[in-house]
C-alpha cells in the first residue's frame, strides 16, 4: 500500500494512526501526521513511531491517499491550501462530519473523495466505520474498506445516511460510555468499590455486545435468556423503562441527529 498522510492528529486522527500503525497495511514510516500542535506530533511520533510533520503541502507531495481529520469549520481552510498542489490521483478520505462529497468536490473538483465516519474505538481496532462514495470511486472504496477493515468493522452506507451514522456509531460511543457510568454507580450504591464496581460493568458490556455480535441474535433473545419469571432481571428492567429507559435514549438519538442537521 502507497503512502498515507492524515491532516489532524486530534483525538480521531490518533486513534486512526494507532489503528492503521499496527496494521500490516502501512509500515509505520510511510504514515505522515500533520497537525499544527507540535506537542500532539511529539507523542505520536514517540509512541507510534510514525512521520510527522507540520507543513501541510510537503506532508501531502507523493502521497496517494489523504484523510482530513480536522474540525468541520477547520476543513474549508485545510482544502483551499492544499487544493493546488493536490494531484489528480490522489484520493481524499475525509472523516469530517457535516461536510458532503459535493462539497469538498466544490473546493477540490478533480480529485476522487470518498466520506468515512469512523469511531475513536478505532485506537483498539474496535472502530465501527461507515464509509460512502459516488459510483464513479468504486475500486478506491475498495481499497478504502480494506484501510478501515484494520481498525474494526466497516459498513458501505449511502451518503445520504452519513448523519445518521455520525449519531449512531461515533456519538454512540459516548452514549454506550454514559450508561456503563451509570452501571457503575449503581454497583457502588450497591457496596462494591468504584474500581471494582468498573471491572464488571465493562466486562458485563463486552460479555452482552459480545453474544449479540457472534450469535446475531436481536439483543431482546439474549435479554430472555436472563430473565427468570418474576425474578430480580425483569423487576429491574421494567423499573427502567417506566423510568423512561429506551424513551429517553431514542429522544436522545433523535436530538443528537437534529442537532448534526444543523452543523456547518
Ligand atoms: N472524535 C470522534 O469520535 C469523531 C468520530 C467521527 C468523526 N469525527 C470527525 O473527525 C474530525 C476530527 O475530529 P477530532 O475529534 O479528532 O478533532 P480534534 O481533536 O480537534 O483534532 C483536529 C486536529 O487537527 C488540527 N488541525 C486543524 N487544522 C489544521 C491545519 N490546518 N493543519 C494542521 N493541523 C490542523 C487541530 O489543531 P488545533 O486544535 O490546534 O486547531 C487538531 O489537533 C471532525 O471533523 C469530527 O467531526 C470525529
């Protein structure tokens, strides 16, 4: 696989470049990290031992594919500076949220861009990444689901559901993390110490995440298997529904999605 170079090494750009480090895809050098805080390229270049650098037009020269991993707002910069030095074949991967194919092609219309949503699980190749591309990139996608393959699991979405898989999967990760806070505070109610009261609850959600994904079953038929008749299972599952439970998560999805319409 050619070079690689990533605008952003923020939180997203690191847990990719960790991902991507440690795959066989690229040798590590062959990585080149741009970012404007020398500190952050400091720390991946020490703990991933990949390139860094922070000029963005030297960084991209050579280089086949290049992923945008700035701020929304950061992107229309980040293209006008690199539009003319950009080459024809080379392949944009924007993870940037908001911002369509359309309109980066408006800033960069000769170059193939191809949209991914990764998540920051990524850094422990457990991101879930939905990727889309126009018709005419088909063989770069390709390529593309492969690059994302080595961080986790990856999904071809139409880039109409881009939003929706923003909320759903990167968004997601903080509201799975909200309810394991809860899951632990509940076991410290209950008397165990924070850590170990942290210790279950994590490997509690790695258990169930776990039987719902190598059974493919719907996550209520492994919910049944717990669930003894008049037993302590269901008394606490229907107290957190009348409590709102599922109510209140899909009004949480559902703001989450409005809100990401509105971003520019
Ligand atoms: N975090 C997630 O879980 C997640 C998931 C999916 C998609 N995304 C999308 O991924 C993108 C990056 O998110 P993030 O959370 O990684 O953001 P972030 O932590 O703010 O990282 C962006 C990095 O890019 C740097 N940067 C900005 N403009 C630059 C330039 N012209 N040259 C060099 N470096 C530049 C920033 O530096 P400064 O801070 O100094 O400006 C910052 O270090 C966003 O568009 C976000 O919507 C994020």
């Amino acid at each position: 696989m050619s070079k690689i170079t990533i605008i952003g090494g923020g939180n997203l750009g690191k847990s990719i470049i960790s991902g991507l480090a440690s795959s066989n895809l690229f040798e590590a050098k062959s990585i080149t990290v741009v970012d404007k805080s020398k500190y952050n390229l400091q720390i991946v270049e020490k703990e991933l031992g990949v390139s860094t650098s922070q000029d963005i037009l030297s960084s991209i020269k050579e280089v086949k594919w290049v992923i945008l991993c700035v701020q929304p707002r950061q992107l229309d910069g980040v293209l006008h500076e690199i539009k003319d030095v950009l080459t024809t074949d080379q392949i944009l991967i924007s993870t940037v949220t908001g911002t369509s194919i359309e309109e980066i092609n408006e800033v960069v219309p000769n170059n193939k861009v191809i949209r991914v949503m990764p998540n920051t699980g990524a850094a422990k190749k457990l991101s879930m990444t939905c990727i889309s591309a126009n018709d005419n990139v088909k063989d770069e996608l390709e390529i593309v689901v492969k690059m994302f393959d080595t961080i986790g699991e990856t999904l071809v979405i139409e880039e109409r559901l881009m939003q929706a898989a923003t909320v759903l999967g990167a968004s997601g990760i903080a509201f799975f993390l909200r309810f394991l806070r809860a899951m632990i505070q509940g076991g410290i109610q209950m008397g165990f110490h924070p850590h170990e009261a942290q210790i279950i609850a994590v490997q509690t959600a790695i258990g169930a995440a776990t039987l719902v994904a190598e059974n493919g079953t719907h996550p209520e038929r492994e919910i049944d298997k717990v669930t003894t008749p008049q037993g302590c299972t269901i008394e606490g599952l229907n107290e957190m529904e009348h409590q709102g439970l599922s109510s209140s998560v899909i009004k949480g999805i559902m703001a989450s999605y409005e809100k990401i319409n509105t971003i520019k």
